[in-house]
C-alpha cells in the first residue's frame, strides 16, 4: 500500500516504514509543571511556525488537561512570546454540545484565554479559534456527521497538506483518557480505518460524559512535527505504564498512537508511577 494510500485509510506511514520508534518522556512535579511544559514547548512551536509561513496551527485537547496548559501561555513570560496574531487554535476532538455547555471541549478555551473564568485572559483573537460547528450544526437541525464533514472542510480549506494526504498541524496536543484513548478515538475505534479525517462517533458508554462526539482520525498525529501527550494523577499511571511500557496494540489502547520517535509525553510523579523510573525529571 503506498503511503497516500495508507493515509486515506486512516493509517500512518509508519505501518508502510516499520518501527514508529519511542517517544521522550518527561516526569514532573505535578499538574501545574506538566502544564507549564506543555506551554513552553507550544510557544517555541508556534513562534518557528509563524517565522517559516507567517501563521502557526495548534490542534488542542478538552477535558482537565489544558487549562494549566492556557494558564501558563496566558501569564509573563509565555504571554509577550506567543505570536498571538497569528495563533490558530483549532480541537482534536468535541463533544457533540453546545459551545456553552458544561461538556464542550471549547469550555476551558473560553474560560481562560478569554477571561470568562475572571482571570486576565490573552491577546489570542476570537476569529483565531476554529471550534468544530456543533452550534450552528445544531442550529440547523444537522447531525454529529455533518459537523465531522463541515470541519474537515474547514481544515481542507486552510492547513497545509503533506504528501501522504494529512493535514498538518505545527502541535498537536492530546490528553489520556483512563481506557486509554486520546482523542475521541475509544478501544476498537472505527477511526483507525476510516478514509477521511474526520469522523462522528456514538456517545460511548464506558467512559464519560456519555454523549456523541466529533473527532479528527489518528492521522492527524501522524503528521503533526510537535506532537504532545499529557497525563496527570494516580489513576493513570497503569493505564500509562501500558502505553509507554506494554506491547503495542493500539487499537486496545489507542493512546499508542502517540508512542513514537518524535511525540513527547508529559507527566507528573503519580502518572509516570508505573514506569519504574523510565523518563527524564523536569
């Protein structure tokens, strides 16, 4: 199968290359510190982006992850060095919900890069988010399909494109989910054979919240130069140890998606517990 071929099939390169390799792995202190690390690295990615082409594209993650994440973009230093007017923040993945609802992955977006949390907010423009369009989807009585494809053409229409078909974004930021999804790419996902970039996906039912969901396939990583992966607590750390430590079986575990040459991951003490020391210490 050729490469571009592998890439409408939602499959990477690397099932046509071999070993996708190891990902860095880095251990810090707690929640704050992975968040913290996640902005630096965010910065530096989208000031070269903006340097190269005059524009940086960041996919981001909903759920607890990235509010340290904006926190630490949107305070000094990280805040006088985002090229703010030329950030693009576009999702990975949402919930099929309202822009206002608790369970929309533009929530912690909203709530802290535009102060709605009380908080100072950023310069990043409001036209520079790219939401996935549930509202107006919803608004005219459309499905979570017809989000999936009005999204992918709003990524068609905008990001570059690699040779092998995928769309690229400068970072892509994933958080862990306690299956070990990312995305909304669960156990067993029809996304990893999907043939666009896109796909709608039924509310699961182990994992909540249980409602539908839009989600750009594992492509999408594949592509991404910066590719980060963030998980924190406890509760992660057999999931984690799984991942970074197991065989790979990335359709059981889809997070092994992220599992290669190139991604970092980072995590604080409690998730990176299962390890056995595996990781630098931030």
């Amino acid at each position: 199968m050729s490469r571009a071929a592998a890439a409408r099939h939602g499959l990477s390169g690397r099932g046509v290359t071999g070993d996708p390799g190891e990902p860095d792995v880095v251990v810090l202190a707690d929640p704050a510190a992975t968040g913290a690390a996640a902005a630096e690295r965010i910065a530096a990615a989208a000031s070269k982006a903006v340097a190269r082409r005059g524009r940086a594209d960041v996919a981001t993650t909903g759920g607890s992850t990235p509010a340290a994440v904006y926190r630490a973009l949107a305070a000094e230093p990280l805040r006088s060095a985002v090229p703010w007017a030329d950030l693009h923040l576009w999702f990975g993945d949402d919930r099929f919900v309202a822009r206002h609802h608790a369970d929309s992955n533009v929530g912690p977006v909203d709530a802290v890069l535009f102060g709605r949390d009380g908080g100072p907010g950023s310069p990043l423009p409001h036209p520079n988010v790219h939401p996935w369009p549930v509202d107006a989807v919803l608004a005219a009585g459309g499905t979570a399909a017809d989000c999936a494809a009005a999204y992918a053409d709003q990524m068609r229409a905008t990001l570059p494109i690699d040779a092998a078909g995928r769309p690229v974004f400068d970072v892509v930021l994933v958080g862990i989910g306690p299956d070990g999804h990312l995305l909304s790419v669960f156990p067993s996902s029809p996304a990893f054979d999907a043939m666009g970039w896109t796909l709608a996906v039924p509310a699961p039912s182990h994992v909540g919240p249980h409602v539908a969901r839009v989600t750009c396939t594992p492509l999408v990583l594949d592509a991404a130069p910066v590719l980060l992966a963030i998980a924190h607590g406890a509760a992660k750390a057999d999931v984690v140890a799984r991942i970074l430590g197991g065989p790979r079986e990335e359709r059981s575990l889809p997070a092994q998606r992220a599992r290669r040459a190139g991604a970092t991951w980072l995590l604080d003490a409690a998730a990176a517990a299962g390890l056995g020391g595996r990781g630098a210490r931030g």
